[in-house]
C-alpha cells in the first residue's frame, strides 16, 4: 500500500515550497489521491481512465514543439511529467511499483542502451549504427519473440503502422522501391472506390484503413513522418480557412452565407498569398 501524505503541517509547508522539487510533486500527487482528504475525482481515477489524458498530453508537448512554443513547452512538459508521477502513485497503492522504481527502471536501461557512453565500447559511431545497436539491444532485452511483437497498441495509428512496418522490412518483408509502394496505393484506392459503389460500410472503412497503410509506407520510404506531415498539413488548411474567414468577415459574409466556388477562389488567393511570402 502506498504511504500516506505526510502529517498536515509538514506536507503543507512542502506543497507550498516552490523549491520542493520533485518531492513536492509526489506530496501533491499522494494528497490528490488521499482517500479520505484528496480530490473525488483524482481519488476515483484508475490507469484506464488516465491513460487518455497521458496520451493527450504527450500531444500537447508535440504541438509546443511544433509551435515553437517554449514557454507553452515548458508547462506542457510539466503536465506530462505529472502524468507519470500519477501513473506511479496509483502503482504504488496497487503494490505494483512505486516512482523511485520507475526513475530507477529507465536509469538502468539508458546505462545498458549506451555502452558507447557508459561502458567501453566506443561512441565513434554513426547515428545509424547507433540507431541499429539500440534496436538490437532492445531485441535482446526483449527475447525470444514474434516479429511485430511489442509494438504499442495504444501508438497512434499512422506511426504504428510504420513502427509495423519496419519491423516486418527487418526480415525482409518490404518493397525495394517507392515505385511498388505508389502502385500499391493506386490499387487500394482503386479497391476504395469499387467498395464504395458496391460494398458495405464495414468494407468501405476497411479498404480506406488499407490505403492509409499503404500511405504510411510510402511515408516511411521517403523518411517522411506521416503524424508531423499531417499536423503540418492540418495547421496549413487551418491557416487557409482562417484567411478565408477573413476576407468573408471583410465583405460582411460569414462562411455559411458564402458558397464553394466564392471558398474555393479565396482558397487559391490564401494559397498565392503564402508563396509570395516565401
């Protein structure tokens, strides 16, 4: 079980230290959870229901990157710190592990991932076979297992499928060249559009989830990352929109009260706009 928070006047004087550090989260962590004081809602909480929120915020991190955000990053990585300093405390009071098991885990894993640093191999290598020593290692320490064993369920879609995919190109399963990947996409998008005009729902959805996979291949082929592709691509069609927002609001319009071919032509303008800028 895991130890209570500390008695009220010591814990308070650590929660309300802004120099307590790390033990100042861990107090703050086993207050929340405290079932007889914490936060109903903390207290209610379990790995299942939390796990969204973790994944959310690793996004949130991503973003702030991709902002260039730096002070959005710096609380963004606080939230995701703190998601798993909540992970550990419900692991704690589970008797499964605790957060110094956890720090202690993946200090372990950093020694033995990088002997070139921490132990006598040399570190005059390339990030390539750098990259290739680590996966081997992981494969060590993963042991005798299936090929596409290990891969995280719970990866977002795109980069799982390329996560899948160059595990299977491991042992060979993969196309030499682009060239058999992008006729491998014309003819799932043709078998797309036979099932839209012939097949079920469920067969339409799974046509489409193999056009998305053979996407990510083409991705992991050009060394492309479909997730940072396709947020880039999202904020570029926000930013167009946006401009269309604009201009629409300028004439007195809103979108509803506009139609497609006046959209489409403020798209192109959009469009125009940001080449000159280039």
């Amino acid at each position: 079980m895991a130890p209570a928070p500390l008695p009220r006047p010591q814990s308070d004087r650590l929660v309300n230290d802004p120099d307590g550090g790390l033990p100042r989260l861990r107090e703050i962590m086993a207050r929340l959870r405290d079932p007889q004081d914490g936060c109903p809602w903390d207290v209610q909480q379990d790995f299942a229901t939390i796990a969204p929120y973790t994944i959310e915020e690793a996004h949130e991190v991503a973003d702030a990157i991709e902002r260039q955000a730096w002070d959005d990053l710096q609380g963004e990585l606080g939230d995701l710190l703190f998601q798993s300093v909540y992970h550990a405390q419900m692991a704690d009071e589970a008797g499964l592990f605790d957060l110094d098991d956890v720090i202690r885990t993946i200090s372990d894993k950093m020694l033995v991932r990088h002997p070139h640093v921490f132990g006598d191999e040399s570190n005059q290598k390339s990030p390539e076979q750098q990259t290739a020593d680590w996966e081997a290692q992981k494969a060590r320490e993963r042991g005798p297992a299936r090929v596409l064993d290990g891969v995280a369920l719970g990866l977002p879609a795109l980069t799982r499928a390329v996560k899948l995919q160059k595990r299977a190109a491991r042992v060979g399963f993969d196309w030499p060249s682009t060239d058999e990947v992008v006729a491998k996409i014309a003819e799932e998008a043709a078998e797309l559009v036979e099932a839209r005009d012939h097949l079920t729902e469920a067969e339409v959805a799974e046509e489409f989830g193999d056009l998305l996979f053979v996407m990510a291949n083409l991705a992991r082929h050009l060394k492309v990352d479909p997730e940072a592709a396709l947020r880039a691509a999202n904020s570029k069609f926000t930013r167009r929109f946006q401009r269309i927002e604009d201009w629409l609001a300028e004439a007195g319009k809103r979108p509803d009260q506009s139609d497609l071919a006046e959209m489409d032509a403020l798209w192109n303008r959009a469009k125009a706009e940001e080449k000159r800028k280039k």
